[in-house]
C-alpha cells in the first residue's frame, strides 16, 4: 500500500496517481498521554490500521495527487539516521573533489560509521527546500530511506528486513564544508521525505532498485541500490547494534556519485523504481 500524509495532515491511500482520502482511519489510533513513547504513533500501529484505510479510502472520491501538499509521510521519527559514505563511485568523488569535501580523510562507511540528522530538519516534498546559506554550497542527494516498524535492538542481519515497514524516497541535503556532517546536514528542511510511504510487502527486493535525481530536467544521479557498500540488512544491523529503532526512524542509506548544487528556483525531480517519483522546488529563505 502507498500512504501519503498532505495538506493540513490528512492521510491518503494513492492508487495509480490518484489519492483516496482515508484520514477517518485515524480515529480508530489508541489515544496517547504524556510521557509519549518514543516514535511514530501512527508507523507503530501500522499494521492495523492497513484495514482500517483500505476501508476508509474505498468510501472516498479520487483526487489527482498533483492538486495536494505533500508532507513528510513518516511525521515523528525518534531519529534520523544516515550512511556517510555508501556507494564506492560516491566514495571516489568525494575523495577527488575538493570543492565536495574540503576534509581528505573521506573514510568508507565501515570506518565513518552512521551520523544523525536532526528531527526538525524532516519535510515532505510540497514544502520544499528553503535554502538557507547565500554563499555556501548545498547539495542534493537522493538515497532510498528505510522506514522501520518495530522496536529493533541488536538485531542480525539475517532477521534485520523484518524490522521494516515501508520505504521512500529520500533527499538528504547538504552543506558543503569542514564542518560535522550533523551540523552541516540538519539545517530545516535539509530531510525530504516522501512522496508517500511503501508498504514493505510491495518491495521485495529493496536491494535492486534503480534511483535518480534530476535537476531542471538534467540528470544528475542515476544508480541502483545493488551497488550499497553496506546493503539494507547490513544498515539495520550495524544501527541496532548502537541504537534501539523505533517505529517511524528513518535510515537514509546513502547516496550515488553525482552530488552537485542547487539554488534558488531550481526543480528536483527524485525517483526511484517501485516507490515513485517527487518534485522539490529549492528557494532561498
Ligand atoms: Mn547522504
């Protein structure tokens, strides 16, 4: 199932571009008080609420998903976790441009280890990228994000896929420069997640899905998650053996060769296959 949160958060079931709103479904969540658990309440009690929406959305008129504001689908993660370096031509580039990173001691992923991004920097494709910075670079990487579903603590890597919920598309923007790559990578907006979340049962082979970013019509990015350095299983092991996931965190899990800048009035238009694809407008703030 694809599932999209828009507008003023309400949730939708898309179906061949068109949505069907099944918002009503959010009556039937368990009611929460202080202290909230950790993680997304809606992700938590996914699983039964897939019922509840196909119901809901069966009940709805078709809207064209153009004509909605898309938000980030996943709305409270406990954390947002990112592989550095996990693509071996990205690695190379990295290594090679100095305009892309001023620091030489780039490292691959087993030796970066993972970093976090900050929960605030979290969006949804209708909201944009505000550009914050006048005369630094900031650049777009696209990377297929994990979404989990369940409490998951030191798992392996032969179980780690069960931990899954759903996928989406990614952009994990970025600061060019010396600074920690928390810093550089959390300003607002600096997470783009969506179009909508995929269901785990649609994609049964997550390592074998082609991705792309274009910029004003160019092609920027284009790979395939086969060539991860650290593959989905992999991710999900290596985070849960430092952190307990919760339902709704987010893995970016690290983007191709071919970063490059964006600016102000630029169109990124992501895709990757079995998911879909979304525009991003950049603007200044
Ligand atoms: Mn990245």
């Amino acid at each position: 199932m694809k599932i999209c949160r828009y507008d003023n958060n309400r949730i939708g079931v898309v179906k061949n571009k068109q949505l069907y709103d099944a918002s009503s479904a959010l009556d039937t969540l368990p009611e929460l008080r202080w202290p909230v658990p950790l993680g997304d309440h809606f992700v938590a009690n996914l699983e039964k609420l897939i019922p509840e929406l196909e119901q809901a959305a069966a009940k709805s008129e078709p809207v064209d998903i153009d004509s909605v504001r898309l938000l980030s689908p996943v709305a409270n993660p406990s954390k947002i976790i990112a592989a550095p370096v996990n693509y071996e031509k990205h690695l190379a580039e990295a290594q090679t441009d100095r305009d892309l990173h001023q620091d030489t001691q780039i490292k691959p992923i087993a030796k970066a280890g993972l970093f976090l991004k900050a929960n605030s920097s979290l969006v949804g494709p209708g909201e944009g990228v505000a550009v914050r910075f006048i005369n630094t670079r900031v650049d777009h990487e696209v990377e297929l994000a994990v979404i989990i579903g369940k409490r998951t603590d030191r798992i392996s890597r032969d179980k780690a896929i069960d931990s899954v919920a759903a996928y989406a598309i990614g952009l994990d923007m970025s600061v060019r420069g010396t600074e920690d790559r928390s810093f550089r990578k959390s300003a607002d907006g600096y997470t783009v997640l969506g179009p909508w979340l995929v269901t785990a049962d649609e994609i049964p082979e997550p390592g074998n899905l082609d991705l792309q970013i274009k910029i004003n019509d160019e092609l920027r990015q284009q790979s395939n998650t086969r060539y991860l350095i650290y593959d989905i299983p992999r991710l999900i092991e290596f985070a849960s053996s430092f952190y307990t996931l919760y339902p709704g965190d987010i893995i970016l899990t690290g983007t191709p060769e071919g970063v490059g800048p964006v600016k102000d009035g630029d169109i990124m238009l992501a895709e990757i296959a079995q998911i879909g694809s979304m525009r991003i407008a950049v603007r200044q703030d």
